[in-house]
C-alpha cells in the first residue's frame, strides 16, 4: 500500500453534487458492478459486503473504521455557475392527447374519474410550469488521496464503470477525460480529507453522514466529523 493521489480529468463542467464524492464510493461501485451477478436480486448488506473488498489502507480506532480515502476535491481554477430550465405545458395540446388516449391519467380512464378530477394543474404535479435551477461547477481536474495499491486501483478503473462524475450524466455534465494514479506523500495526510469518526482538527464540523459505502444508504447514517475546507 503506497500514498497516491488519483486524478480525474473532465471534458467539461460537472453539475455540482449535494455532497462530496468519496474516492472509495467509486471504487466500491465498480468492485459491485464486477462481483454482482446479473440479475441476482442483492439486498444493501450484500452491496456493503461487497464494498468493503477494496485495494485501500483502512483506519482502524475506537471500535470503528473508514478507508484512507479522501473526497474528491477540485484542483486548480473554478467557475461556478447556474444552469436554469424551464417547463411550459401546452394545456389544450395535453387535453387533446388523454382524450385520444395518447396520455394516461393515472391508472384510471379518464371517464372514472369524479367530477374535475381531469383537470390539468399547471401550479403543482408533473404537468405543474416551473423554472428550476442547478449548480455548475467550471474545473480540469479533480483529485483524491488514499493509501492503496496503485496497480489494483488502475485495474478497477480500467474497466470502464466509471465514466462521470456527479449527477446530470445523461446530460453530459462530469464526463471523464482521463484518470491518472500518481505516487504523492501528501497523501499521507489528506488521506483524512473525508467523512471519519474521529476528530483530527479543531475546524472539524461534526455531521450525520455515512462513513462508508454505499452513501445513498442513509439507514447507516451516523455521527461522523467532515473536514471545514470541502464540507
């Protein structure tokens, strides 16, 4: 196990993510995506198990651990932008489109329906007008920190699994350039630069997050210390 730093290159901007990527959240993904067989119906522990078969250092302490894997940062220069959309429902085209049956109501024809109930709302609903918004983030280029074995690292994201980062992929936002794996003793340090159970600095804002993956698995959410610079 060596000090690395992992860097992701993008062809363009990301849409910013509600909360900080992790290094081992892309890694457990692929590992997931190569040990799950298709089709086999897998509950979170499962995926859990899965997860935790990583080529990384882990942080043992106080009857818990995390891997020696940082957030995902960005390196050099950002622009941060807004991207905004809009929707406009045509009302009389919609009408004409469930009378012919070309639009369901529901599970229920539109003649069941009490009295107004196919009205079309434009205020709430799928069919509601809105304008919405969503960060954007301008960078080159992300970087991780762990401690893990380099040539595993490389193997897993040879495999093509990870292809963007952030949400908004089909989009085209986040699209991955090229990823680099380079042997960095700053990495020793900023390998903590992550969700962890322990309190390493007094700028250290205490959170309820999950330490380990899957993150969307807010059941395993629990009291964690996030460091102040990429909170």
């Amino acid at each position: 196990m060596r000090p690395l730093r992992i860097d992701f290159y993008l062809k363009d901007r990301m849409a910013a993510p509600s909360v900080p990527i992790h290094l081992d959240a892309l890694l457990a993904f692929i590992v997931v995506k190569i040990k799950l067989n298709p089709g086999e119906a897998a509950d979170v522990q499962h995926i859990r198990t899965l997860s935790e078969q990583l080529p990384l250092e882990r942080h043992e302490s106080d009857g818990d651990w995390f891997f020696k894997a940082s957030m995902l940062v960005p390196n050099g220069k950002q622009i941060h932008s807004n991207e905004f959309y809009t929707q406009r429902m045509d009302q009389a085209l919609l009408a004409k489109n469930i009378a012919n049956e070309l639009v369901s109501m529901g599970r229920r024809k539109l003649a069941e329906l009490d009295p107004h109930g196919g009205k079309i709302d434009v205020v709430r609903g799928v069919h509601r007008n809105m304008l919405g918004f969503y960060g954007v983030t301008g960078t080159d280029c992300l970087s991780a920190f762990c401690i893990g074995d380099a040539e595993s690292i490389i193997d897993l994201f040879n495999t093509g699994y990870v292809t963007h980062l952030g949400p908004r992929r089909r989009s085209g936002y986040g699209e991955i350039r090229a990823i680099e794996v380079v042997e960095d003793n700053d990495a020793i340090v900023r390998c903590y630069d992550r969700n962890r159970h322990i309190k390493i600095s007094e700028s250290d804002i205490p959170a309820v997050r999950p330490m380990r993956a899957p993150y969307w698995d807010n059941q395993h959410q629990r009291s964690v210390f996030v460091p102040a610079h990429i909170s």
